[in-house]
C-alpha cells in the first residue's frame, strides 16, 4: 500500500520538515537502531548543540511497533539536554491505496477531523489566522474525493488542518485525525495521534521519482498525513507551544490502523 517513502528537506527561507535523512545530513550523525522483537523497532540520534544552529543537544528516538496485523504505530520522542529547544516531528511517509504503480490519488477519498486550517502566506509560512474550512476548497470534514477541489487551491494541498476539535473517536489513547479510502479495492486507511495539528500534502513537487519495476512516481502519486505541532509555531503566540524546557520530554505519538469496506 505504500507508494515510496521520501522526506521533504530545508526549502528556503525556512525549515518545512526535517526528515531522518535530512536530519542526519544536517547534524552530521547516523541513527542507531535496535530491533527489540519481531514487533517492535527503536532508532535514536543524538543532536549535538550549535549544528546548524540547533540550540542545544537533544536525544530523539523513534520507535515503531507493530501493534497487531493490521496496525503500525510510531512513537517519537526528544529530550533538550541544556536549552530550550523549538521540537516538532513529524512522519512523512507518502500514501497510494491503489498499490504499486496504480497512478495518482485524486480518486482516493479523504475525511480530516478538522474544521480549521492555518492559512500561508506566499511563502507558505502559517501567518498565525486559523480559517474555518466550512464552504472552502479545504473541507474535508466529511469524505471527499481528493481531486475534486485540488484545482482551487494552486498545485494542489500542502496545509495544516487544526486537530483541536477533535472529533470524539479515540483508541489506544489517541484521537481520529484522518481517514483515507481507495475506492476501487475498499482500502481504508484510519489515523489516530496526540498531535495537534495534521499537514495534508498531495505529493505536488514528485516529478520523476524511480520506484521499483520501472515505476516512475509523478505529480499527485501519492498523499501525506503528516501529524504535528503547528508550522512556524515559534513565531505565533496564540499556536500552541513546541518549546521543549531542558529536561521535559517530547512525547509525539500515531497509529496507522488499515481495513478494507
């Protein structure tokens, strides 16, 4: 079900998203990983203070665990040793319910447990507003072809969908933040998270991307559902904080669960 998995690196003037590769590039440091059991993956890095203007040094670990056959979960984590430091992670795998080389996603159906987004300036930075979706190209509230509206909003979707509302659904102690169905074989993918915010990114700048058996993955191949603290959340006051004290623990958790109706 997983079209290719990529991060997103420093687009200027500032950092999007920071991957495991990317951040290993930044920091100059590889991720060590331990494989606890059959079900369950820890990786972990430790940040050095003053790479690439990090604050302080923070030890990050990510731990992925298969919670039965049908579910993935990922629990990420940070701990600032000695200043306080802006942290927030994210997963950035690239979604296609169709399968391996089934062509784009603006058939798949997309439900967000969100009623607001944060709005972008021409340089996509979040400009601090948080804008109902209700009656806009951006309400997914309830189940919507991705393709539909995709022409409304320039290239296609690439913002963050408010999760303070949530929706009421919870399990293993996490809120519903998005569903996704592929119509023609009925795979659903449902997400769950602690995270206050989801970046929904329909793959606008794939273009030419290699994948196996000749596979070539363009515009739209696939979909992102990224949970995380709000982008530029440092530089508004009313998001809610990813300031991390020396000390304090990160604590950043998602589950994938996938079905079929």
């Amino acid at each position: 079900m997983v079209l290719i998995i990529l991060f997103r690196s420093t687009m200027a003037p500032t950092v999007f998203t920071v991957g495991t590769r990317v951040l290993t590039r930044l920091c100059g440091m590889s991720w060590s990983r331990k494989m606890v059991n059959n079900h369950l993956l820890s990786s972990s890095m430790k940040v050095v203070m003053g790479r690439k203007g990090y604050p302080g040094d923070v030890t990050v670990t990510a731990t992925y665990t298969l919670a039965s056959t049908n579910t993935l979960r990922l629990d990420m984590e940070a701990v600032p040793k000695n200043k306080p430091t802006p942290i927030s992670l994210a997963q950035h795998t690239y979604w296609n319910l169709g399968g391996h080389k089934s062509g784009n996603i603006l058939d798949h159906l997309v439900q967000l447990s969100a009623s607001r987004i944060t709005p972008v300036d021409e340089n996509s930075i979040p400009t601090g507003e948080l804008l109902p979706v209700k009656g806009t190209p951006f309400d997914f509230t309830s189940e919507k072809k991705v393709g539909i509206s995709i022409g409304e909003v320039g290239i296609g979707y690439d913002h963050n969908y408010v999760l303070l509302e949530y929706s009421g659904q919870e399990k293993s102690g996490l809120n519903h933040a998005a569903k996704v169905k592929e119509p023609s074989s009925g795979r659903v993918l449902n997400l769950w998270t602690d995270a206050p915010g989801v970046q929904f990114y329909t793959a606008n700048y794939v273009n030419g991307v290699a994948g196996k058996e000749g596979a070539v993955y363009g515009k739209h191949s696939g979909l992102c559902l990224e949970t995380q603290g709000f982008p530029n959340a440092i530089n508004q006051p009313n998001f809610p904080s990813i300031v991390v004290q020396p000390g304090e623990k990160y604590k950043h958790s998602m589950l994938f669960e996938f079905s079929v109706e």
